[in-house]
C-alpha cells in the first residue's frame, strides 16, 4: 500500500497509513472530502476499492460555544468519544450504551428459554462485548471503569440465564454456563495486544518515534496526573508478570496474552 500510494501520502498527522487503514485529517469537511476522493480515485486506478461503508467522519470542535466541555464525537455505533480533560469517562459510558443498545435489538432470542445458555454466551462473545470493548486497546482504565464495564456484562449474563441479583448465584457460575470471560480481563488482553502491535513496529514509524506524543508544554491543572497508557501498560506487564521483549514475537505474545473463555 505504501508504494501504490507514495505520490498522493501527506504529512503526518495530516496522512497516516497503517496496514490497509487510512487516516486523512484536514481543517475542514470539505478538505478531508477532497483528499478522500483523490485516494478513492488512484487506489481505483491501480485496482484496489476503498470501502464506503467503513469510511468515518470524526469532528473535533473544542469551542465552547458548540460542545460544552470540549468533548470530540465520532458519529456511529462504533464511535467514539474524546474529553478535553484527557479521561475517558464519556468514551467508556458510550461504550456500553452500545452494547445495551445491541442486547435490546436481539433481546428475544436472548430472552427465549429454549435458546441454549451457552449459545447465547457464543452470542454475546461475537456481538455485545466487541461493541462494549470498541476502542478499549487505547484506554488507560481505572478502577471505576472496569467497575462499570463489569456490572454491565454481568447484568446481561444474568439475564441470559434468567436470574437477577437476588437469586444470589455467584458471577464464576454463570460465566461458567454461558462461557465468558471477565471483562476487565479482556480490556487488559485488548490493551496488550495493541502494545505488541506498537513494539513490533519499525523504529521509524509515528507510533514508535515519538510524532504523535503528548504535548507537554500545556499547564496541568492541580491535583494527581492523569493515568496515561503507558503506565497503563506497565501496571498490566506487572500484574500478569510477562515481559514487553516477548512482544517481538507475534506468536508468543499472543499465547502470552490469550484469555481462554471458560
């Protein structure tokens, strides 16, 4: 892809290619429309599509007078959103009203007794947590995030199984009937997956260089820093005592890091 569209790749972070994703970024809609169509007619040319269907727009418009807050949407289910402030409360609120919005479209097969538990479990492993968990490999989570994320699955895994809080049946039970792992140990799986990514990527790239880093000449507001990813990272490193050197192998790494189902 890099050779096919050598001539018409711009300046990062104006223009950012990764595998067959591309990134185009402009002052205005119009601008990104253009450089759009000049990439859909060249990658046409030298027989390649470019996917309709997957192109999205995002919007970042911190002036107060039009989003209070300073927050950046991204316009569909698989959105998301960014907070001035740097934290990612919204992002992860938006999340699993995603994933709820999902459980209601097919809440009547998943409600129906005659459907087994552990299809439903096969259900939600492929439909509501990859909603849920849309963007998460860049989230340095909190204890109140993966709080939230886990009431809600929990909440849906109940229901599969027809049970509420007070028949009291312990959350290993009912992911042992319907096969799901927990949550927060899938975001941790997310977060170090997209770490091996970034580790194998040569010296060179954006990701790896530095061109894409915090600006750090902005005055921090009192009170603790704000946890960053890749403290996020070390803390998961840590807790599952792997090494960052086994990154460099795909293979490795990703045994190192699967989280089997029950």
């Amino acid at each position: 892809m890099d050779e096919v569209t050598r001539d018409i790749q711009g300046e990062i972070p104006w223009c950012m290619l990764f595998a067959d994703d591309l990134v185009l970024v402009d002052e205005s809609r119009a601008g990104v429309n253009r450089k759009l169509e000049l990439w859909r007619s060249t990658l046409e040319s030298k027989g390649f599509r470019l996917s309709r269907t997957k192109t999205e727009y995002m919007m970042c418009d911190f002036s107060a007078t039009r989003h209070e807050g300073g927050d950046v949407s991204l316009d569909g289910q698989l959105g998301s959103v960014l907070q001035k402030d740097g934290d990612i409360d919204e992002d992860v609120r938006h999340r699993i009203s995603a994933g709820w919005l999902k459980w209601w479209q097919a809440s009547g097969i998943l409600c129906d007794k005659r459907v087994p538990q552990k299809l439903k479990g096969k259900f939600y492993r492929t439909t509501f947590r990859p909603a849920m968990l849309y963007g998460a490999e860049c989230w340095p989570t909190k204890r109140r995030h993966v709080q939230q994320l886990s009431v809600a699955e929990m909440r849906m895994l109940q229901w599969f199984c027809g049970h509420t809080r007070r028949d009291r049946v312990r959350n290993e039970v009912i992911r042992d009937r319907v096969g799901v792992a927990p949550i927060e140990e899938k975001v941790i799986q997310h977060r170090l997956r997209w770490f091996g990514h970034v580790q194998r990527r040569p010296p060179e790239a954006p990701v790896r260089n530095g061109v894409l880093e915090r600006v750090d000449n902005v005055k921090r507001g009192r009170g603790r820093p704000k946890l960053t990813w890749d403290e996020s990272v070390k803390r998961d490193l840590k807790d599952w005592n792997i090494s960052k050197e086994i990154a460099l192998d795909r293979s490795a790494w990703r045994l190192a890091i699967n989280v089997p189902e029950p």
